[in-house]
C-alpha cells in the first residue's frame, strides 16, 4: 500500500526528540523505542547528543541518510523549515504532531497551507498536522505519543480526535483488543479518511477499519470509495456533528463543516457503512466482525443457564427486527434426550442453574447444527455449580468445529466469570456486557451481510430528450433566471416521460371556455403569470368547475380581481386543466447536498408531508430496487398498497417515476432542488400524473 | 418496616445447613457468617452436630428459641413440614431457597400452595420459593447464596430472577457500588414486589429502588403505591417479557402472565417509574440518583480537554432532547479572563489538552454558578499532561462546595484514569464509560424532577346522567348482549355530555323525506338493524344526499337491496342523521386492561390511524393537563393546530372528550371497550359531534 513507510518504515526520524520527560518530543521516542521497533531511530535536536542511549543528530541534513519516515514536534512556526529540509533530502512520508495550525485561526491556517504546499510540491505525504501520530502494532512501530503499543490484531482505526485515541488505546490495552493499525488523522491537511481507508482496503492484516470522523473532506469520494471496500471488510464509523449543537462544536473545533445529517445518513447506508452510536458499541461490533463469520441471516437461538437474560435477549431479538429462532424438531429432540427434564429444550434453550460446561457444549452443538439457526448466544451467569472457565473452552471449541455461524458470549458478572471471560477473548470468542449489547452486534453484523449479498446495483437508463432539458436549462442560466415556472418545469419532466395534466392558456373567457369543453369537464383554472408564485393566496386557483357559465365566472373573477390585489404582476392570461382526481397524492424530491450531490426524496404529498415528515431519502441514481426500496422505507406505502380493502395504487409506476427523475437530476447538475408534488397515483396500469412541480437550477 | 426481620434479623435459623462445600445449605451458612452477621445463627441438620464451628440442631424446635429469621434449603417436598413447624414455634418469616414449585408445572405448584396455605395461617411472611435470598449490608446480613457481602449504599435492588441478581452482585463487587437492601423475590408467592416497595419506600437507608421484574402480580396496586413513592425515591425498574418472543419465554419460564407492553408503558409513566432498557443502564441511572441531587431544567453544560468528546456529547444532548447550555455572559467572560487564549469558553467548554486539574476546577466553579446551567458533566481523556486524580479530586471538592446541581463524570480510558475513577467514586460523583450513556443518565434525571414537579392530579367531575347508562348497561348484561348498539351507545355518550349527530329512524320513504327536510341537507342514510354491524358492506350508508328524489331514492335503494343479501337481518328502519362536515376527524377510545385497568385512547381518525398507528395511551381517569398531553403525544396534534395558516381546531374541547371518556368508562368498570370514530372537531368555539360509536360490556 501507498502509505507503507507510515507503517512500516525502515528508519525513523524524530525531528524535536526530547530529553526531558513528559514533552510530547520525549515520549514518542520512547513509545517507538518500547514498541520494539526494529529499524534505526534518529533523535534530531541540535541541543543533545545522545537521547535515551541513541545518538542525537543536529539536523535532517547531519543523519546523512534519507529516513524512510520523519516524525515532526518542533514548534508550529518550525515546522515550514523542516518541511524543507524534507524536500531537500527527498523525505516522502512526515507525520507533524505539531499542533497550532488551521486549529487555531488565520494565522495558523495560513502556516498550514504553506506546508501543503511544501508537501504537494516535493510529493511528501503527510499526516497532520495537530495528530497524535500513527501505530501498526504488527510492525513494532509506535510513532506517537497515545501511550503503550497494543497488542496486534485486525482493527483498524482512524481517528480525527487525538484525544479520543489516546483514550481508546488506553481500553484497549486493558481488554486485550487488537489492531492492525491506528492513525490519528489531526488537521488532515494532506493524508485523510479517504487516503487511509484506500491504504487499509487492501491492507490483508485489516479485516475491519474502524473511525472517528467529525468531518468528511470529500464526502462523495470517501463513499464511493467505502462502497467497494465495504464488498471486501466492514467498515465501522462513529461520525459525530451529527446535531445542531453537535455541528457548532464541530465547525468552533475542527474548522471544517459537517455535512448534512440526511445525506450522511444515505450515503452511509447506501455505502454499507456501518453507524456507530458510541464508542463502545463501535468496539461491541468491531470484535465480532473482525473475529466471527458472518450470518447467514437473521435467526437467532439463545442457549442460557438463567431465565432472566434469556427473556432479555429475547426481548432484544424482536425489538432489534432480528428473529427468534425456532429450533428443529431433530434439534429439540436432541436436546430433550441430552438435557434434564426441566430444561427448556425450545429457544432460549435454558441449560438450567446448575449446568456444567457439558451442557452447554450440547446444546452449542445442536444449535450451531440446527438448519432453522444463523447465530448463537451464549449467555452465562455465575451461579453456584457454573463453571465459566470450562463453558468458555467449549465454546471455543464449539466455535472451531462449526466455523460458519457467529457465535457470540454473553458472560455476566465480573470476578466469577474473569477467567471464562479471559478464555474468550484468547478464543477469539466476542464477549459483551450486557444481552441487548451481544444482540445489537448480530443485528449490524446480518444488516452488513444482508448488504453484501444484495444484488449488483443497475441502473435503469430511459429514452429521453435531453436536448429539450438542456435548452431550458440553459436559457435560464444565461437569462441569471434560478427558477423554472411551471409551464416549463413540465415541459422538463414530459421530455423525462413524465406524464402532466393537459391544459392551454386562455386569455379570454371565451378561450378559457372552449378549452374546458375540449378538455372535459371538470376543470381546473390557474393564474398564469411569472411574478405569482405563490397562485392560491391571491386567489388564483380555482378547482372542480364543472361547466362553461363556471368556467367562464371564474376567468373573470380572476382577471379583475389579482391585478388589483397585484397591481405590479405581468399577467399572461389563465391556464385551464383537466382535474386529476381519484389518485393519490405523494411527492417526489431532490436535494442537492453539497458534499454528496442529488438526494432522492419520497414522501406523501399534500400539507400531511408537513405534519407526519413521513419521507424517505437516497442517493441518485437509483436502481429499481432502490426506488422501491424509498416506498417500502415510509408509512405511506402501506396506504398506496391499499387500506382495509381498498384498491391499491401502481406501485412499480411510483417507482418508475422516481427512477426517471433521479436520471434527469444525474444528468443535469445544474439542477439544484426539484419536487413533484402532489405526483397522484391511481389503480395498477393508469399512468400517474404530475399536477405540479417546482425546480431550481444554479450555474456548475 | 413491616419486613424488618428479613433485613436485621435478631437470629437467623438455616434449615438445610450442610457441611459441603458448594452446597447452597453450606454456601448461605457460610455467607451469613462471612458478612460478620452479629446476631446468633442456628444451623438445622440431623445429620450433623456442627457446622462452621457453630452448634447444629436436629430441628427447629430444638434451637430451644424463636428465630427471628428461618432460611429454608431442604428438597421441596420437605419444604411444607418446615413451614408446619416454623408455624408451631412462632416463627413469621421465613426465606425459602428451595426451587422445584411453581416453575416445574402441575406438581410443584400444589406444593407451593400448600405452603402458602400454611403461612397464611400462622401469619408467617414468606420470601420464595425458588429464590436466592435477601442480603442487607449495613445490617452484615447475607441470607443468601449469591456470593460477597457488597457494600453498603443507598439503592435497594429486587430481583424475579436470582441468577440475574448473582450476576449484578459480582459486578457491583467489582465496580464498588453499595446496596442497602437486596432481595430475590423467587416464585414471589407471598411477598411479592408490592410489598417490597412498600417496605422500601419508607426506609431511610434506601434513596433509589431499583429492581428486575418479568411480571406484576397486581398491577394496579403497584402502579398506584409506587406513584406515591416516586414522590419521595426514584423506581428505576427493569421490565423483561416486554415483546412476543420475551413474553413467551417469560410465561415458560415463570409461569406467569405478562401485562400487555403498552399498558405497561403508560402506567409506569403515570407512576414516575423509570423504565430501564438494559442492566447497564439502570446502573448507570441508579449511580446518579443515589449520589447526585436533580436537575433543576435540562440544560447541560459541559467540560471537556478534548474536542471529540465534547462534540459526542453535544449531539447526545441534543438527540435525547436535553438542551445545550447557553453560558451566560458573566462565565464566559469569567471564563476568557481565566483559560488560555486557545480555550473554547462557550459550551462545550474545552479547557485543552494540556489542562491541569486548576483548569477544571475554574471552568467546573464558574459553569456550577451559572444560572443557565442545570447538570454538568466533565469529560476527561488521558492526555499527555492529564491530571486524572487531581481533576477527580478538584470536581468532589466543587459538588461538596456548590451541591445543588448534579455533576456526572466521564473518564474515557482505562489503566491512565483508573486512580481519578475510583477517586469519583468514593467521592459519590457517578462516571460513565461513554459521554453518551453520561448524557442518558441526566435525561433520565432531568425527567423525573419534571415528573416529581408537575402539579398535584385533579380530575374534574363533569355533571352527567349516570343513571341512564346504568339502565342501558345493566338492560344489555340481562339479555346477555355484550356490544350495545349505535342508538344506545350514543344515548351513552349524550347521558355524559357528548353531542352525537341529529336524526331518527324512518320506515317509509315518505317518512325519511319528511325527517331530512326538518334536519336541512346534506343529510346521511343509514341502514337500522341489530344484525348488521358493518352497514358499508351491504350497501348501508349514503352520504351528501342533498335532497328530496335522492332521500327516497336511498332508502327504496337500502329497502330493497339489502333484504337480498341478508335475508336473516331484522330490519328496523332507516337512520336518517345530519351531515357533519368541515371538521376534522380523530378518534376517542378506551380499551380495558386486565391488569390495569381503562386505557385511554387518542388519535387521528379514519383509514390513517390504522396506516400510520399515530396514537397515543394513557390511564384512565384524566386530569386536563394529561388529557392536553395525550393529545400533544401525537402528531395529530400539529393537524389539529392547523397546519399552513389553515384554522386549527378546539383542542381544550377534544381534551374535555377525553376527560367525559375517561370519567365514563371510570363509573363503569362494564365498559370493556369502546371507541368514538370519527369525533368530528372544529374551531374554536364549536362543539365537537360524536358521529360513530362502539362499545362492548362485560359482566364485572
């Protein structure tokens, strides 16, 4: 991988090394040294000779050598020189613990971009600055100042809070978790979460990358990017700004600007990243997917030596949306034969209080056999005749024999069950605190499969006239014109295929009046004019007429009596259309995110919208599992299937409509914000109609 | 308290004492000794003449003496013997360890019966069967077999499960946290957790009362005693079988009966009783309370010397919808005099990496004496320059100095903040493993000093005629007619005060004519029959008919058609009703729970309460306020408010349906079920119309 020399460099320069303990410069030099590092270190401090036994160099220059990797802790306004000498020497990996930079305002903004530019121009990578450092606990290199080396293992970690690493590292290195890498990414000014899981996709010690991110650079690479690696290992995220207040703490703190949350939200989803609440359930999901297989779906069965915890998990199963498992006949035979007769042989599979490690081995096995079971979860407490050590062993074995269902423990308690515990964790075998916390993991670890498996995204292209888009779009955008009147916003969405009530402008009763009788009656009559976008409070819509003298009565009431509420409006006459009734009415949207660009919306149309928010959000484009997929994500597609009888709508047209709507906002960047609302909907085989619509475009 | 010779027993009797170790008669007998029990113990064993160097008795009788205390371990068919025995010898509490009653089917729950039966006569107080015992700590009682004395604090714990409690036991040991009183209920078939929070609530050793229930013997009971004791204490209670798969397994396993989850849900709530969702956070809440006061409001401040940290929280506080400090001007300008320059001094105050413990202790002093502040929480990461003790001891020193808000501790890290942890412990400042389960807990806090502020509950009487709905009631429990009809049921609702839609029954067309012109058009027809209770589907109901032709059209139409189809169907006539239209449209409802009782009911009517289930519970009978809350419970509530300038509705008036419901289905406890739908509302000052109503009675 491209970032080797920052994991497994043959020599280390340490440019500010310390004598004195306690400075930042002392204990880096002392982590890389008690990490057992096994290439050369260079202390680079021109006010010593010798650190810690190594000899001490008064400049980069003075080593003579080129380092593989030079750690930078000099102060801030320092480290543009260093950077230099870097160039000079041909140095290609620095990571600049140094903090002061874009953290701290202008100034240091500016000392930042002047060591980007250094960077960029003699192709030195960089980590930083204002980090904690980097480890690869396989390789014996602890370049920073987080504390003791961990043990290795399969995690890796990026980080944009130091601090949380160092704290991270530091619960780690008492429970025994492992990593294969950890990185504290600070400024990221030049290295960042995009460069590193691009590093760690690839990196075969890495079977979960695992982060911190209060910001995203590139929010639209970083995704894509995740979405092939997620094909490959999970990739588990804590991202945090994700409220208001959250999102002001971390623009005052990082200076960088969080994104949306809906939009994180479905790029995540979309990418099968996994979202971490918290740190500890972002380590609960880490140990098992780096260490368990994973399941084949979502069919728990629970083996207990108590009820209480059995019920729980239980209770989790189902409030999760996992299930339940029910064993197999040949499986509760089995275990009827093998266990005492107050044994509860159905899930939970209850072992009873006094069970040794011989019935739970039993009753591991036949559930691990059981073709009706995904996942296994073992649940302990400590009572008089338990013997945790032992049930942990078989366990572990259990787990060796039948390696292809996840098996995860449950041991509650603390010193009574230390050992079996300890066995555990040797055995590979996860260990949570609690049943709802074992029952979470299986739970992201069946979405995660459930996300692998899914099928390969098409996207389905329709023939369209492109050509008539572009022309209006253009003209709008040479004419600084952003928004698009309804005449034309439809005549968009009919070179889409989208299908708009028929109509004609009238401007005179008369006209109105032959328009209605060729359209058929009922009618709708609208306002026509650029300058009212807001049609129904000046009275300017009227609905359901249903004859000439209506028609007629309304045309005139609205041609005297806007232009005297509106005396400025450029009035071009009064659009008559037919009525869509008898459907029902949802939106179809678009946002464009900043970070992420056009996000689908779908939602039930009219002023409910507002009230209920019941809506569903994806990344264009969509394929048509993912249109429908936005349906099946809102309340309201169990009222388009059809209530208490009632006749359905065509769904697979709702979807449709989506699909061609996420092809024009792709295809048309400019196009900034759109909906259809109300899009109404009718019986399968009618062809759903686009009342009204909205559409916003920007100069790219 | 009533339960005194369980917790501070003068002797204790163990009848089942043994000699071998690992046996639960050797385990208790050796627990009790181990605590430093001070009063006499008696081991009961024929077999043996001393145990443990104590004096051993052949029988109870022997001891020569009243115990004041008997624990009871022999084999379940022996159990009623001893009880016969305590009963000749005076003895009035008894704990019996013994399993194999109740939970093992038929046989066994004779026996526990027949034990019962005993102990009622004698006015003998029994904890048990099947339970692991009861354990006091600043009493040194461990009448148990569930391993150490803990120490001695300020929560009491229950437990329906004994391994649970064994578990929670080791763990508590090992996280230091004290108990006044904890007790294994077992098969709970005397005492049971009602009277255990009726001892509790009173003891003043006790501050918290947390427990661990699958089921609730007498619902209503404890619902209703512990709303008196969260006026005093906090209930922090753990409620298992809470889904399909947990109640399943709850019923196999304790043989008792779960109460419906959303009962459940609204009588805690009512109570003030704080469900926990996991064992790890009711400790995390049961910390708090025990050792920190309430929050005044829910505003959280928040100090931190790592910006990652401080972001999580602000999001968590946001999230569970707590409020984000605003400092006031005087702390932050406090603040900037005293931080360096690169602090944040707004909130989430960052005292920086390198903050010592002075810095803590500034920004802790000037953020307690904020007015704007209700809760602090302090998060630590261990940092280079880190002071993990001297911040620890800084933050006891200022909650003993500026006692009246709460402060919670997040130290993330294991090894590097180990001595600071245990330094809040002993300081009784509760720390959390994650800046999010911190903020949970002072949610949880801030919530209960809302619950423990609200007004006193006064439920107004409304003026009614009672004695009509008894007649109707009591007329259809005669006949064995168990769903009373749409006549009487609105007759019901008149006798309390509803308004139901105008109108009466025709038999000839000529009749329905004359009806309709005395009620004004639009007017509805609707089928009149007892045997047809859904009239849509035949045909029963014609809306808007607006005049003359088109009433007797209807009801020739009805006369004709339906007879055909349900040539069984004892036809009475034609309702003939006004139209209420122009309102919107909720339902009114009542379901009664059998543990419980009345159950109210609000929400949006029509096809959508059953699509988007946007309803709310509470228990019945209503004050204003909890009938104004239901409503403000759903999203309706924003409809009915009107949403988009359009007018809103009387909510007081739907809230005086609620409170005329509740006081109906009060007085009569026939009443099983019931719901008016739709209730037609309307603005302000309008009177709401009961336009459809179902009830069923039951004979109580």
């Amino acid at each position: 991988m491209s970032l080797e020399s920052f994991f497994n460099p043959e020599s280390v320069a340490i440019v500010g090394a310390s004598r004195q303990k306690g400075k930042v410069g002392h204990e880096i030099l002392t982590n890389m040294i008690g990490a057992g590092y096994e290439g050369r270190i260079f202390p680079v401090n021109p006010k010593a000779d010798a650190i810690e036994g190594l000899e001490c160099y008064p400049s980069l220059k003075a080593i003579g050598s080129k380092p593989d990797l030079v750690i930078v802790i000099v102060p801030a306004k320092a480290v543009p020189a260093v950077m230099r000498e870097c160039a000079k020497i041909g140095v290609k990996s620095v990571i600049i613990i140094t903090a002061g930079f874009k953290e701290v305002g202008e100034e240091g903004k500016e000392l930042e971009n002047q060591v980007l530019r250094i960077a960029r121009q003699a192709g030195i990578r960089v980590i930083g600055p204002n980090c904690l450092g980097a480890i690869a606990p396989a390789n014996k290199v602890n370049a920073s100042f987080g504390g003791d080396l961990p043990s290795a293992g399969a995690i890796a970690y990026l980080s944009q809070s130091g601090a949380l690493l160092a704290a991270i590292l530091d619960m780690a290195n008492a429970s025994g978790i492992g990593f294969s890498k950890l990185v504290s990414i600070g400024n990221k000014t030049d290295i960042d979460e995009l460069d590193l899981i691009k590093a760690l996709g690839p990196d075969p010690d890495t079977k979960v990358i695992a982060g911190y991110l209060e910001s995203i650079s590139d929010g639209n690479a970083f995704v894509r990017e995740a979405e092939q690696i997620s094909h490959q290992k999970p990739i588990l995220l804590m991202k945090s700004g994700a409220t208001e207040a959250g999102a002001q703490a971390a623009s005052s703190h990082t200076g960088s600007l969080a994104g949306s949350e809906t939009a994180y939200e479905c790029m995540f989803e979309r990418a099968g990243i996994i979202r971490c609440e918290s740190i500890k359930q972002q380590f609960d999901y880490a140990q098992a997917f780096a260490n368990q297989p994973l399941p084949a779906g979502p069919r728990v069965a629970v083996i207990t030596n108590a009820g209480g915890p059995g019920i729980m998990a239980a209770d989790a199963i189902e409030q999760q949306g996992l299930t339940f498992a029910k064993l197999d006949d040949t499986t509760v035979a089995k275990l009827s034969a093998a266990l005492p007769a107050a044994a509860n042989v159905h899930n939970p599979i209850d072992v009873l209080g006094d069970a040794l490690a011989d019935r739970y081995e039993l009753a591991l096995e036949a559930a691990l056999d059981d073709p009706n079971v995904d996942a296994v979860l073992v649940l302990l407490t400590p009572q008089a005749m338990t013997e945790s050590a032992g049930t942990a062993r078989v366990t572990v074995k259990m787990a060796r024999q039948k390696p292809s269902k996840p098996i995860l423990a449950c041991f509650l308690g603390a010193a009574k069950v230390k050992e079996g515990v300890g066995i555990l964790r040797e055995g590979k075998i996860p260990q949570y605190d609690s049943p709802e916390s074992a029952v979470g993991t299986i739970k992201a670890m069946a979405d995660y499969a459930r996300w692998r498996s899914r099928p390969k995204r098409v996207v389905k292209l329709f023939g369209v006239n492109r050509r008539k888009v572009e022309n209006i779009v253009e003209r709008h955008l040479r004419q600084s014109v952003y928004e698009i009147g309804e005449a034309e916003s439809k005549e968009m969405l009919e070179a889409y295929g989208f299908v708009t009530p028929k109509g004609s402008i009238a401007t005179t009763a008369e006209q109105a009046a032959n328009i209605a009788q060729q359209l058929g009656y009922p009618v709708v009559l609208k306002i026509w004019s650029p300058d009212i976008l807001h049609k129904s409070d000046v009275g300017g819509v009227k609905v359901g007429l249903k004859g000439e003298q209506q028609v007629r009565d309304a045309f005139d009431l609205m041609m005297y009596r806007i232009p005297k509420k509106l005396p400025e409006a450029n009035i071009l006459g009064v659009l008559v259309q037919e009525m869509c009734g008898g459907g029902k009415e949802v939106i179809l949207g678009m946002n464009r995110d900043p970070h992420f660009g056009p996000l689908m919306m779908f939602g039930m149309g009219g002023i409910m919208v507002e009230v209920l928010k019941d809506v569903s959000f994806y990344p264009a484009p969509l394929t048509a599992d993912e249109a429908k997929q936005m349906l099946l994500n809102t309340k309201t597609y169990q009222m388009l299937k059809g209530v208490r009888g009632e006749e359905g709508v065509d769904i697979e047209a709702v979807a449709e409509g989506l699909q061609r709507l996420s092809q024009l906002v792709t295809e048309f960047p400019q196009i900034q914000e759109m909906d259809i609302n109300p899009y109404v909907v009718g019986p399968e085989g009618t062809t759903p109609i686009a009342v009204d619509a909205r559409i916003s475009v920007q100069q790219v």
